[in-house]
C-alpha cells in the first residue's frame, strides 16, 4: 500500500513537472513560430513575384521552415509522456526523437551553408577557385543543402535503434536510452559531424568576411565618400549577424554537448536541456535572421 503510494506520488509529480516543461517551452516555441512563419511568409511572396529565390533567400527560407518544424518535434515529448506512453510506447518515441534530431540538426547545418554563401559573396580575391565558386553560386548551394539534409538523416536514423522503454521503472516513461559503449560511440559521431563540423564551417567564414571587412576598412572609408557607403555598411551588418548566429549556436550547442555526454553516462534527466535549447537556437536564430537581413527588417517595420 505504501509501496502504491509512493509509485502515485512520483508519477504525479513527474506530471506536474512536465506540464510546466510544456507551458515554458511552448512560450519559447510561439514566439519562435511567429518569427519564422514571418521570414517564411515574406520570401514566399517574393517567390511569387520573382518566380525565384537568391541563394540566400533559400537557405533562410529552408532554415525558418525546419525551425518550425523542430519547435514541433520539441512539444512531442512532453505531449508523448501525458498523452501516448502508455498507448504507443517504443514507436512512438522513436518517431518523435528521431524527427526532433533531424530537423535541429539540420537547422545548423543551414546556418553553416549561410555563413558560406555570404563568404564567398562577400570576400573578393583573386584566386580561381573562388571566382568559379561565384559564377556557380546556385547550383553549389543546392548541392550543399542536399548533402546537409542527407548527412542529418543519416546521423538521427540510428538514434531509433537506441530507444527502448522500461515500463517497471518507477516513473514510466521516463528513461528510455539504453545505455552502453554503442550509444557513446554513436555521440562521438553525432557531436562530430553534427555539431564540431558546422561550427568549424561557421567560424572559418565568417574570419575570412571579418578579416577581409578589416583588411579593406581603407577602401571602404573612400568609397564612403564616394557614395558606396550602403554597400559597406550591408556587409558590416551581414557579419553582425552572422557572429551572433554563431554566439547563440555556440550557446546552445555546448549545452547539447554536455547533455549527451551526461546522457551516454547514465544522466537521463539532463536530456530535458536539449530541448529547451533547440527551442531558443529556433527563437533567436529567427530573430536575428529578421533584424540582420535588410528585406526582413524593412517589412517588419512596415508592419
């Protein structure tokens, strides 16, 4: 009878700590929606009139739709534990977990495609593999967004096989990873290619936009005078934003690091981190995308 109460007792309390999980992330969540259904509504309209989208355009407009997505994946977990554990059990943690990877996954792989197109766009030397980059700009983004998208489905697939819920524990539906020397070494890999790369990738292009900005200040301040002086001012800004894309990755994506860490020891509660941060990484990284991009802000403001 004790034994009973206090198996009731955990499962409320671990209900009530989900429900507010649910409220705070959906908070975070609605502003993030509200954000890139914006980016996503203005660069639909500009398809509709130009019948095509800059490179750029693209990615932004694929990096707010898989941020939409990924705030949906991330309610499924809590939702799951109230409303289908006890239904669905195995199959349906797995198709969320493995959605919720893919799609946040694939949201940093576009911001690294981003700061690559504006590098290359932006940085002006004289070498020709970098002048045949520029002429083929279009067909080298879509090839880098296909790899991106097939990379990411390749590193969330396995996160299924490691899914196997203990339904004698205490809190059920509750710990679900099954641990071992399989699941750190696919961590190992995950953090590689989904996390180390895109940083990487990140951080090179956006040195080689900031050196090149600082190298040429000289030039810039005469054209200044010139009257080229919106020109400079779009390529500071363009480096503004995307340093801060990588600030709030950096943030966000340490955080997920540590959590997977913690999770192949044996952590589970920690897992409650990632999605709280990919749903901050959905929220800032719209909000920065809107205030950096001078087509977003200008119909922002208009609103």
């Amino acid at each position: 009878m004790v034994e009973d109460f206090r198996v009731g007792i955990s499962f409320k309390m671990a209900a009530t700590k989900v429900i507010v999980e649910l409220i705070i992330r959906s908070t975070i969540i609605f502003v993030g929606l509200l954000g890139n259904f914006f980016i996503l509504h203005i660069y639909f309209l500009e398809y509709r009139k130009k019948k095509v989208l800059q490179p750029n355009e693209l990615i932004t407009t694929l990096l707010a739709l898989f941020n939409n997505l990924s705030s949906v994946a991330l309610v499924l977990p809590a939702v799951r534990t109230l409303l289908f554990c006890r239904y669905f059990a195995d199959p349906i943690y797995k198709f969320s977990d493995f959605f919720s990877t893919f799609f946040s996954k694939s949201t940093y792989w576009f911001v690294a495609c981003l700061c690559f197109y504006y590098c290359v766009k932006i940085v002006k030397v004289n070498w020709r593999f970098l002048l045949r980059l520029k002429q083929r700009m279009s067909t080298v983004m879509n090839v880098l967004l296909l790899s991106s998208f097939l990379l990411c489905f390749a590193v969330s697939v396995p996160v299924a096989h490691f899914i196997k819920l203990k339904p004698n524990s205490s809190i059920p539906c509750k710990t679900y990873y099954t641990l071992g020397k399989a699941l750190f070494i696919y961590n190992i890999f995950n953090v590689v290619l989904a996390y180390y790369l895109p940083l990487v990738v990140m951080v090179i292009c956006s040195l080689g936009i900031v050196v090149f900005l600082c190298h040429h200040s000289r030039n810039m301040d005469k054209n200044v005078a010139a009257g080229g002086s919106s020109h400079s001012e779009a390529h500071k800004a363009v480096a503004i934003m995307l340093i801060c894309l990588i600030l709030l990755y950096m943030t966000c994506a340490l955080t997920v690091l540590l959590a997977s860490v913690q999770t192949s020891l044996g952590e589970i509660d920690i897992m409650t981190a990632i999605p709280y941060t990919a749903s901050i990484f959905s929220t800032g990284s719209s909000m920065i995308l809107i205030i950096g991009t001078v087509k977003l802000r200008q119909n922002f403001r208009m609103l």
